[in-house]
C-alpha cells in the first residue's frame, strides 16, 4: 500500500475485547472528535439494512444538529451486539465520537463513529503497513483490514456508512 509520507491517522477502540482490532482513518477525514454523553435514541424503518441496525446506537448533537452515531464492531465475537460493542458497558466520562464527513449527499452530512477513551494520533510511514490476510469480512462497513507490527488496524468505509444511513438521515432531523 502506497501513502504520502508521512500521514497521521487517528487511531481508537470500539470494542472492550483486548484481542479486537483498533479503528484507523487518515486525520484528513475526521472532522473532529467530541466526547459524548450518550446517545439519543432514533427510530427505524422496518426494511432497515441489519447491519445499520446493529451498529446505529442512536443520534448526538454535534453542531446544532443530530448525527448518527454508529458503533462498530466485530462480527463474530460471540455474544450479543452490544456485548461485543462494550460502548453501554463504559463510563459516559470515557466515550467519545470520531465525527467523519458522509461522502453520499442523501445521507446526513456528517455521522460519529463511537470511541472508548480518546483516539491517538498514529504517524504513518510507507511501507509501515501491510494487509491483514487474517481479517477477512470482520464487519460490513470495514474497507480495509491492515497490519502494523503485531496490531490489527480497520479502516471504515465512508460509502458504505454513507449509503447506509440515507434511508434513515430524515428520521433523524
């Protein structure tokens, strides 16, 4: 994988499983990162995609308006979904909201991805990173699955997320 060196990326933990991979986008396309007293709840269609409905853990204000704000998770962890998110089982003080740019222009404009604690700011070389053969559909809004020494590293699709959440953006307004 090719990158313009050297390229920071914010890094965080969606998951309380220490085995679980870390979350990565490039900063560029964070638009910030607020902390979040929790989430409101929002209702949903019936013909919702699964997929949203188990990451969508409801809205938060950002701005004067609410975004969605989306736990992600590994699929396969056993468990419920919530378990596995372990974002209910922690401290409000702790949670914060990674808020990225929806690239699809039916969707809210913006949306947060749920973090434990603070995301960290990782600087990226080239060559530093390399795909993770062993990560294969860990969850449907995962665009790249990446190794950095021994740390397991998921890049969320923007698309998809995007994509996802234009039948539900008008429930949201």
């Amino acid at each position: 994988m090719r990158l313009p060196t050297p390229i920071a990326a914010l890094t965080w933990r969606a998951d309380t499983a220490s085995v679980a991979p870390r979350w990565l986008l490039p900063a560029a396309a964070v638009l910030e990162v607020v902390r979040c007293p929790g989430p409101e709840p929002v209702p949903l269609p019936l013909d919702t995609d699964p997929a949203l409905v188990r990451a969508l853990l409801g809205t938060l204000g950002w701005r004067g308006r609410p975004l969605p704000l989306l736990g992600l998770a590994v699929e396969g962890g056993g468990g419920d979904d919530e378990a596995r998110t372990g974002i209910d089982a922690e401290p409000a003080p702790r949670l914060r909201a990674v808020i990225c740019p929806a690239l699809n222009d039916d969707a809210t404009p913006a949306f947060g991805l749920a973090a434990l604690g603070m995301p960290g700011l990782l600087m990226l070389r080239e060559g530093e990173l390399g795909p993770d053969a062993e990560a294969a559909d860990l969850t449907p809004f995962c665009a790249a699955a990446l190794r950095l020494d021994d740390v397991r590293y998921l890049v969320p699709d923007l698309d998809a997320l995007g994509a996802a959440l234009a039948p539900v953006a008008a429930l949201m307004a």
